[in-house]
C-alpha cells in the first residue's frame, strides 16, 4: 500500500512539473480541496442521503414484517408432532420463507448500495467540472485533492468555495424546476 502511495506521489509530482508554467517567473497559484469534505457540504448529497436514509427504513420495516411472519410460522410449529407430514411441511414453508427473507435483505442492501454509488460518482463528477471551472475562473494552475498532498506551502483550501458554488447553484436548478412545475401546473389549470 505504501509504495502505491509513492508511486501515485512520484506520477503527481513529475505531471506537476511539466503542468505548471516553467518561464512565467511567478510562481504557480496552487489549491487543495478536500473531496469529501466538499461532498459532505453539498446540498444535493445531503438530501440524497435523506432519501436513502427513508429507503433503507422502509426496507427495514418490509423485512421486519416478513421476520414477524417467518416466527409466527416457526412458533406455530409448536402445536405440531415433529415427526408428523403436517410439521415437516409447515417446517419446509418455514425454511422457505427465511431464505425470502435472506434474499430480500440482500437484494434491499444491495439496491440501496447501487444507488450510493451511482450518486458518489455523479457527485464526484460535478465536483471535478466544478473545480475546472473554479481554477479557469480563478487562474489556478493546480488544484491537488488534500489526501494527495503533504504540504503545500500557501496552498488555499477551495473545499467550501467550491461547495458554496455548487450549492447556489443547485438552489437555482431547483428555484426553476420548481418555477416551471408551477407554470405548467397554472397552464394546465387554465385550460
């Protein structure tokens, strides 16, 4: 893990080398940014986790129904002679319905997963045309993720301004859904 580590720091460091202005005499205007901190700022993933956060407790109380289910069956079985055809049957529909359960828990967090990572990568994917746009704006010459740097010595911190950014923005894309839902809904009252 540690060489992977150096070797990633060697590839940054000479790809920073012929990146960076060489004749310019300044020196380069460098920023880090914390993704994660960035991520956890932003108002699109939070209300994201929000709605993951109600799946998964829907999720839950769907399998703690079918769990209810499956010990009301088992305790029923109680009322049976073990070696009786009526037992091993109830016994066979008990087995069945905890495999259910096992797969439908499976299914459930994988579901919930795949949508995590779908909207991690989305996310990740505003963020770096984010800080495209951000370093044009503000002539950055490199911006390094703050995991992959070290030490910077006057590197600033763009995390929240870049957070700050994504978020006014994404209260305008909503202010105009919401703004055109509206306009549609007073057009389709009017007809």
């Amino acid at each position: 893990m540690n060489e992977r580590f150096f070797l990633r720091l060697a590839v940054l460091i000479v790809t920073t080398a012929y990146a960076l202005p060489a004749s310019s005499g300044e020196a380069p205007k460098i920023a880090v940014i914390d993704v994660e901190k960035t991520l956890s700022e932003l108002q699109s993933w939070q209300e994201f986790n929000a709605l993951m956060s109600a799946e998964a407790k829907l999720a839950e109380q769907k399998l703690m129904q079918m769990k209810k289910e499956v010990d009301r069956l088992e305790a029923e079985l109680a009322y049976f002679k073990p070696d009786s055809s009526d037992y091993q049957e109830r016994r066979a529909v008990v087995q069945e319905r905890m495999k259910d359960l096992s797969r439908a828990g499976e299914r459930a967090y994988r579901a919930i997963e795949e949508k995590g990572n779908a909207a991690v990568r989305a996310e990740l994917a505003r963020i770096q045309e984010h800080v495209r746009k951000f370093a044009a704006a503000e002539g950055y010459d490199l911006i390094l993720d703050s995991r992959a740097a070290i030490y910077i010595a006057g590197g600033r911190d763009i995390s929240f301004d870049i957070a700050r950014e994504m978020n006014k923005l994404y209260k305008e894309t909503d202010k105009k859904d919401s703004g055109q839902s509206t306009e549609r809904e007073e057009a389709t009252e009017s007809k």
